[in-house]
C-alpha cells in the first residue's frame, strides 16, 4: 500500500513482473492460478509438494517479499473460481505471516515428504475455531528468521494468567 501511494506507476510495473514470476512459478508445478486479489493470487495444485515448490520457486525469483499460505482440502468450482473452507483456512495461514515467509497448515505438512519443515505450534487463526498447526518451509535461498507470527493467541511472558476475572477474591 505504501508502495502504491509514493510511486503507482513504478508499482504498476513492479506488479506486472510480480504476477509474471508467480504465474510462471504456478505452471511450472503444473498449478492453476485461478484468482487475483490485488496484490496476491490464488493457486490450486494436484497435491501438497507441487504447491511447495511452486511457492519456493516465486519466494526465490520475486524482488518483493511476500507471505504465502498453503492449506490442504477440498474446494468446489463454480465457473472459474472456487470457494470453500479451504481457500479460508490458506488465507488465515498466510495472514499470519511475513513477507518471505511460506507457511503451511498441519494437514499440508503431514502428506510432505522431501521437505524441510519447521513446526511452529498449534495457533488460534481469526474465524477458524479449532487452533491450526503451524509450520514453515525452509529451503536454500529462503529466509528462515521471521518476527513471531501475527496470531490470536495471547502474548506469552511471565505473568500467570489470572484464573477468576475477580481480581482479589476467590
């Protein structure tokens, strides 16, 4: 957004060479990209490890830093879009990320193989009402130091939690 304030004509360019990479990054793992949404696309794979290495593909070839979310499940077509709780549960995945970050939910990681994966604990994701598993892929090429993920879960210091909302009584 800042980007598109200061320069949009550079933008618009940086944009286009953006799109380009991710498209070909998407077909080259034999992906679809089925949807833009502004700054991002939206990509179904025939499995998990296709879906992975085309996200690893574009972090490595994109000049801008961007997050990505990768979740496993079924979604239903209508005319070129699809829609379902997974495109949902992917887009909170990545919401909680960094740019230069891939992150995939537990249900994606347990059908990987061949992948470096790090888990990052169960997290509570906006709408979603169970905690989602958490891990990020790490490959050659990649960053692999990020601040910690932007999620519902509360701040964790050395405070206890009070056990009762009365403060002072039992």
């Amino acid at each position: 957004t800042r980007r598109w304030e200061a320069d949009p004509e550079a933008m618009r360019v940086a944009l286009e060479a953006h799109d380009g990479q991710l498209r070909n990054a998407i077909e080259g793992q034999r992906g679809l990209l089925f949807k833009h949404t502004g700054d991002g696309v939206c990509a179904a794979f025939a499995s998990p490890k296709a879906a992975v290495d085309a996200a690893i593909a574009a972090q490595r070839s994109l000049e801008l830093p961007v997050r990505m979310g990768i979740a496993t499940g079924e979604a239903k077509l209508r005319g070129a879009d699809y829609f379902g709780t997974v495109l949902n549960r992917a887009a909170r995945v990545m919401a909680c990320g960094h740019g230069g970050q891939i992150l995939v939910d537990g249900l994606t990681a347990g059908l990987l193989s061949g992948v470096h994966l790090v888990e990052l604990g169960p997290r509570r994701l906006r709408d979603i009402t169970k905690p989602v598993d958490i891990f990020q892929v790490q490959a050659p090429g990649l960053r692999t130091e990020f601040p910690p993920l932007t999620t519902l879960d509360p701040a964790h210091g050395n405070v206890r939690p009070y056990t009762t909302s009365f403060v002072g009584r039992d």
